[in-house]
C-alpha cells in the first residue's frame, strides 16, 4: 500500500491520476468519480515488478484543500495461475527425469549410463528452475507497489 497527499482538490487529483494512468498503458477496469479508479498494469508476461500483470486500485480521500491517495496493488489471477503452472512443470519435470536417471541406472549398457547422466543434469536444472522461480516471485511480491509509487510520484 502506497499513499500520497498531493495540493490538488479530489477533482484535479482524480483527472490529473488517470490521464496519467491512460498515458502508461494502463486499462481502466472501473472508477467512480474523484473517488477512485482501478486499473491492470503490466503483462501476463512481464519479468519485472514494474511490468508483472496486476490490479492497482486507486483511492482518493479528500482532506482539507488537499487529496490523499492510497494505492493498493495485486497480481491478477492469470499471471498467478501461469505462474503455478510453471512450479508444477518444472516440478513435474525434476521428479520425472530423476526417475529415469533412477531406472536406467542398473544398466550395464554405456549408451544408458549416459542417458543417466543426462537425465540427472535435467532433473536438476528442474529443481534449479523451481528455486529461480520462487526467488523471482519473492522478489515481485516485494516490489509489486513501484509502478503505483511511481505514478503517484508524478503526480503534480
């Protein structure tokens, strides 16, 4: 959660904060004059904090001759879901490769014991897939409020 008071009357704040939002791409999905606007930003496909797909919603409370804006931000469902997917494959494939590795192993063949090898190199570049993938996500989670706390940064 993020928050801001900018000089501005809820207003100016509101139009001065989805121009703006407008200008970086994001998609409007609902708002209710000078009370707050919510918006997608990113891509299902985005490798940063700033350019992961997610909700923001914007608030704007009026206080005196000012506005206070809160901002809260989440990931949207598909890029979680797209995300557990990716656990699972990669999951699937360690548990799977070593599995081979395992079988394979009591061969007396060369060409097998190679393929073994093999085997045990991909399932742990699976289980190093996995931990690249938590640490990734840890770190997007961490960071999820920067486009927000730019935006309201910004703001005049």
């Amino acid at each position: 959660m993020i928050e801001r008071v900018v000089e501005l009357s809820p207003e100016k704040a509101f139009e001065e904060l989805r121009s703006l939002l407008l200008k970086n791409k994001c998609k409007i999905t609902a708002e209710e004059q000078t009370k707050s606007i919510t918006v997608e930003q990113g891509s299902l496909w985005g490798v940063s904090p700033k350019g992961t797909k997610k909700t923001i919603s914007f608030h704007l409370i009026p206080k005196d001759s000012e506005t206070r804006i809160v901002s809260i931000s989440s990931l949207t469902s598909d890029w979680i879901i797209l995300s557990a997917v990716a656990y699972v494959l990669l999951g699937m494939m360690s548990v799977l490769f070593w599995w081979f590795a395992t079988s394979l192993e009591s061969s007396t063949l060369f060409e097998f014991s190679v393929a073994v090898s093999y085997f045990k190199i991909l399932s742990i570049l699976g289980a190093i897939g996995v931990i690249v993938q938590l640490l990734f996500d840890v770190y997007i989670y961490a960071k999820i409020d920067s486009f927000a706390e730019e935006t309201l940064r910004l703001l005049p």
